[in-house]
C-alpha cells in the first residue's frame, strides 16, 4: 500500500511533469467507482484549468488548480502516476487520464482499483471531510501531545489513527515505536515528556530517510527493523522469519496490536 513516503515520492513526480499545463480532458475506464463526484461535474471543473502546486496529507496527494479548487489523488492499495506522450508508453492498469495541451497525458494507474480521485472547493474542505489529523511529517510536539493525551487506548492504533495524525501505516508505526524504543500497548495518553519527543524524533527521522530513498524499503539504514519483517510477499517466510534485533541481537517477536501484525524487540521495547 503506497504509505507517505511512496506519496510524497508520487507528489514530486507530478509536480515535475504536470504543472503549468492547461488540462483538456480526462477520462476514467471507471468513473461511478473511482471519482467521488459524478464524471461530468469532475470534468467541467478540471477541463481548461492548470495544475498549479501540490501538497499532501499523510497519504493524500492535493494538487490545487489555477481557480483555487483543490483536486484529490487517493492512491488505495496499488495506485501510482505515469506520465507520458506516445500510446506505446501507455502503463498497465491505466485507469484514469489527464490529457494535458501539450499532447503529454498523466496517467493513473491502480491494478486494485482502490484509488480514487475528487475535487474540492479547498484544501481545508477536504481535511475536515476525510477527518485528517495533522500531516505525520509536520505535526508539532504541542499537536502530538495534545492528540495523545486525549486516547486511553494503546500507543499503536492512537499512531495508525488518522485523525490523531496522517500517514502512518503498518509497518511504519513498528519501525518508528522500534527507534523510539517504545512498546506499542504503552497507554497513548501516559507518555512521559520525554518518551513523546524520542516519538516525535523518530517519527520525523524514519519518514525523512524512507523519503530520501524514495521509499525504495531494501535500501533503508541496517538499524532499521523493516529488514526483519516477515512480508506476505516473502518467497522464504520461514527462512526470513526469527531475525534478531539489529540493536541487541534479541530475536524480534512478532505479535497482534489493535488486530494488526506487529514486530517488536522485547529487549529495547520493554512494557
Ligand atoms: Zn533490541
């Protein structure tokens, strides 16, 4: 699943092709499914306008038009952009397209088809009907505290939940509970001061690197635990199962927090 890195990856990649460009159509193989708005009143809004800026939220992708509207790119379980000119460059699973009037087309390409694509009157109109918690990425340590304080509940959902903040998915909250050396059923609301900024440092620190590697995940830093997760895609589950900690050399456990797979060290991440 594209989690913020991957979006904010596909964020520069539209802001280098597509910007400044008058948009003369669009298409969509299925519209009632992946436009949240019926297919002619998504068209009349874009068609003659220009991409103009992009921003995101965790994993929402805004990019706002000339006119101020604000269009919506949600990539589901499998979306990605492509942006070309010739059919023969036309991607697989190509499922809706912007044509540009420089003859070069974006594509949106979702084998899954969960993505889906709106337009909004602004940024902020959009946030408050998603109920998107601040971006992970830029939420303050005054914002963190206060949205935890609120949750009794385990630190790791409160950290998947979106309205607390967005784009933390699974396999980032374990890499960044594992740096902050934090165990992932530590009540929300009980964090100390100081355990909240190691979070806060972390959380920056992780999403930072995965960025700078363009989420490319073989290539993060050693000391991360994603390398000793047991993917489903996996072809050796058992052979890359039971590795240890890259810190102590305990051997990572894998568990179930709030109904999701989580990896931890019981050495570093004690109770
Ligand atoms: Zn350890």
């Amino acid at each position: 699943m594209p989690e913020l890195p991957e979006v904010e990856t596909l964020r520069k990649y539209l802001e280098e092709t597509s910007l400044h460009q008058k948009i003369t159509g669009f298409s969509a193989v299925d519209a009632k499914r992946q436009i949240t708005m019926p297919l002619d009143e998504f068209r009349q809004g874009i068609v003659g306008r220009k991409m103009v800026k992009t921003t995101r939220i965790g994993k929402h992708l805004l990019v706002t038009l000339d006119n101020g509207n604000v269009l919506s790119l949600h990539f589901g379980m499998t979306g990605d952009l492509h942006y070309y000119r010739i059919p023969e460059d036309a991607p697989r699973f190509e499922r809706a397209t912007f044509f540009f009037d420089s003859g070069f087309k974006l594509a949106f390409v979702d084998s899954r088809k969960f993505g889906r694509i709106g337009l909004w009157e602004s940024k902020t109109v959009y946030k408050t009907a998603k109920k998107l918690g601040p971006d992970a990425l830029d939420i303050s340590e005054a914002e963190l505290k206060k949205n935890l304080r609120k949750r009794k509940s385990p630190l790791k959902p409160a950290l998947l939940d979106q309205k607390i903040l967005a784009g933390i998915g699974n396999w980032l909250v374990d890499e960044i509970l594992f740096q902050a050396k934090l165990h992932p059923e530590i009540i929300a609301a009980e964090l100390t001061d100081p355990e909240l900024q190691n979070l806060l440092q972390a959380m920056q620190n992780v999403l930072q690197i995965s960025i700078e590697k363009e989420a490319i995940y073989r290539e993060l830093p050693v000391s991360f635990l994603i390398h000793s997760r047991e993917w489903d895609e996996s072809p050796h589950p058992e052979k890359d199962a039971h590795k240890n900690c890259p810190r102590c050399k305990t051997e990572i456990i894998r568990t179930v927090v709030g109904g999701r797979a989580t990896y931890l060290c019981p050495q570093c991440q004690p109770t």
